[in-house]
C-alpha cells in the first residue's frame, strides 16, 4: 500500500492525468467550444477574423495584448517590425544555436539566448527572424535581413529566400491568426505555469516552446505530409490500417477537446481553396487538397470504426500541413511556423496571468511505496 492506501503501483486515472475539463484560469482571450466546434479569439469568430484584411496577424496580436493588459500597448506594426531588424542584429551572435539541426531545438536555443533581457514583447518579433536565419544557415546561405516596411507574414517568406507573392503572404497571415490563441492549450498552459512563478517572459515563452515540440501537440503536421505522400499512389485505407495496426496513431486526427471537425481546419482548407483558384487550372494545390479530403475522409471512416465511442475527426494540423506547404515553407520548419503565430497568444496569456498573481500548483496523488531505512515496504 502507498500513503493514501493505493496497492502500490496504482496508476492515477486518465482523467487525472491529462487534466481534462478541468478549469484553472479564466481567460479574456479566446474560447473553444468542442462540441459545436466554435472557436472565438479576441472575440470574434476565427472563420470571420482569419479573413478580415491582410496584415491582420499584427492587429489580432495587439487586440489580444490589450484584452490581457490595462496599461497602453504598442502599434505592433511598426512595433514588430523593428523587433525584427533588432533581432536580425544579433544573428552574428546566435549562429551557433541558430545551426542546430532541429528548427525547434534552434528556436528554443537561441530565444533563451538571444532575448534574455530584451523588451518582452520584442520576442514576437525576434522568432521570425530566427526561424528565418535557421533555415538559411542549415541551407548553407546567408539570412537574409528584415525589411521594415514589410508586414510580418510577407516578410517570413522573404527572410527565407521565398518568391514574393501576396496571395501567399494573405494565406500565412490567415494562418498565423487562426493560430494566434485558443485556450488553454498544453503550451499556453506551461507558459501560464511559468508565469505564475513569478518568472520573467523570456523562460515563459521557452516554456511554450519547449511544449509545442512534442507530436501530441504541434509537432504533427510534418508527419501529416508524409503521411499524405505515402498515400498518393495507394490505397490511403491500407496504409491509414497499417499505421493503426502498428499502434501508431494518424497524425492530423483527434483532440482533446474538439469533438467535431476543428473549425480551424476549415479555415485552412478555405484558404487553400483561394489559393488553388488563384493559381488557376492544374494548380498543384487543389490536386493536394483533393487528395488530402480523400486521406481525410479514410482516416474518419478507419477512426470511427475503431473507436464508436470517441468522435476523431481531423483537428488543425491536418490543413495546416497542406496550407504551409502551399505557402512554400519547407515541411522541417512547420511547428516553428507554427509557434510565430502562438507566440501572440502566450505573450497575452502570460499578462493574464501575472495579473491573478497566483501560482499553479496542482497536487499529484501518490501512488509510490513506503520504506523503512532498511528499504523494506511499510504498511500504513
Ligand atoms: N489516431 C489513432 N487513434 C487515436 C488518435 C489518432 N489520431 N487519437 C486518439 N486515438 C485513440 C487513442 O489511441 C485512444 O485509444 P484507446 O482508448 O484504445 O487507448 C482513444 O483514441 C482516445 O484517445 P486519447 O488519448 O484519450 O485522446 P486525447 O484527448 O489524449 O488525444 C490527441 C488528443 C490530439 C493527443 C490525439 O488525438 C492524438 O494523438 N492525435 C494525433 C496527433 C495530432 O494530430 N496532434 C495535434 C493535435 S492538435
């Protein structure tokens, strides 16, 4: 028996330990709703704001700072924007963890290097910059520098040597906003438990960071490529078999809230949609598209047959891997993509909670033994 009478080695239950349904903050920022499949962020419907107008990434950032913050905040756009060429300063510096070959282990590194002691808003602007220069460097290149009068979705794609292309910077700007923020997600939620130690931003936003890597949470939608190109000559219900028989699950599927179709996902395939009408006819995109919606319509059927009970329907990396991909981002730099547009919703977060200036610390329950001196077990 443990201390609270648990024969020994006793797991704690599932709902236990992923902490579902539990509510540990109250938040101005955004709400998820899994069952109708709502999301609102800032208040507004993310299907409504994703296409607003061009450059919203910046406007939905500051209207997310706001809502977290009584004092004044900055005009992030021109704000950003030298936050960016600041960052881009101290690339010189930073070539090192700029190298590593993982984008995320590169971001991670050179964030807790690199922005220690500046503004902490000024990170949002640095982590463009230092995808940018990853990528470059792991390509052999030199980074290319920030142009001031850019807004930041098209001045990514040209910081990573990408062709200019405004219906492309739109659809990344779409992209970073319907990502912005959306609830208590696993990172928001290490970023929050940081802040509330009382930390500074920058080891908060590592926090996150650090969170997003992991493939149950930002790291799936590289493997949803792969997945969509192992499955264009085939049969997508045999491989989609193989990988579920292997114990593997399909990446791109299922959430831990949504109980429909992310609405997200949505959002990106009608971005994908305008992508593929402007390109015209034999776009490459909505040849992808059409195969992802057949992929996608397999994995369901599979998933819904295995699991009656759970409703696993495609959650935002699966479109998302499309989407990126559309927009010419290499699919190694995904999650760190992925980030940018999150950055925003830690950053608000973060505020929020050193506002309650109250510390997370939830109680674990144990389920370990009790032993004497000698090491023999103890009944209590
Ligand atoms: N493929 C295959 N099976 C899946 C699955 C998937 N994508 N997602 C969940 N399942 C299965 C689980 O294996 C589990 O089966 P079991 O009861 O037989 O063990 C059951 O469905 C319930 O899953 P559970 O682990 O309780 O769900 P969760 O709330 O913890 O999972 C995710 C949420 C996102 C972690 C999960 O759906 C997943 O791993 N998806 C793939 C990774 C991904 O796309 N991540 C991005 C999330 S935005």
């Amino acid at each position: 028996m443990n201390l609270n009478g648990l024969p020994i080695g006793e797991r704690p239950s599932a709902k236990a330990s992923g902490l579902e349904g539990v509510v540990v903050a109250d938040t101005r920022l955004s709400h998820v709703d899994g069952e109708r499949g709502e999301l609102l962020i800032a208040g507004r419907r993310a299907e409504e704001l994703a296409f607003d107008e061009p450059g919203h990434f910046e406007t939905v950032a500051e209207r997310l700072l706001e809502l977290a913050s009584t004092e004044p905040q900055p005009r992030l756009h021109e704000y950003l924007a030298q936050a960016r060429a600041s960052a881009f300063a101290r690339v010189p510096q930073l070539v090192q963890a700029l190298s590593l070959p993982d984008a995320m282990d590169s971001l991670l590194a050179a964030t807790a290097q690199g922005s220690a002691g500046s503004d902490a808003l000024s990170v949002l602007g640095a982590l463009p910059v230092y995808v940018a220069a990853h990528a470059r460097l792991r390509a052999g290149q030199a980074p290319i520098a920030p142009d001031t009068a850019h807004l930041a979705a098209r001045d990514f794609m040209s910081m990573l040597g990408l062709p200019e292309s405004p219906a492309r910077a739109r659809a990344l700007d779409a992209y970073w906003v319907t990502v912005s923020d959306h609830g208590l997600n696993a990172s928001t939620f290490a970023a929050r438990v940081v802040a509330s130690t009382g930390s500074d931003v920058m080891p908060c936003i590592v926090a996150g960071l650090g969170a997003l890597k992991g493939p149950l949470h930002g790291g799936a939608p590289g493997p949803v490529l792969d997945m969509l190109d192992a499955t264009t000559y085939t049969d997508p219900r045999d491989w989609l078999e193989r990988e579920i028989s292997a114990g593997r699950r399909i990446m791109g599927m299922g959430h831990r809230i949504y109980r429909v179709r992310d609405p997200r996902a949505l959002v990106f395939e009608r971005a994908l949609v305008r992508l593929a009408r402007e390109d015209g006819e034999n776009s490459a995109v909505a040849a992808r598209l059409e195969h992802a919606r057949r992929v996608e319509q397999a994995a369901l059927a599979l998933l819904c047959e295995r699991h009656p009970e759970r409703p696993l329907c495609a959650n935002v990396e699966f479109y998302t891997a499309l989407l990126l991909e559309a927009v010419g981002i290499p699919r190694q730099l995904f999650t760190a993509t992925f980030a940018i547009g999150r950055c925003a919703g830690w950053l608000a977060h973060i505020a929020e909670q050193r506002h309650t200036g109250r510390l997370i610390r939830p109680a674990a329950r144990y389920v370990g033994p009790m032993l004497s001196p000698t090491g023999a077990a103890v009944e209590r």
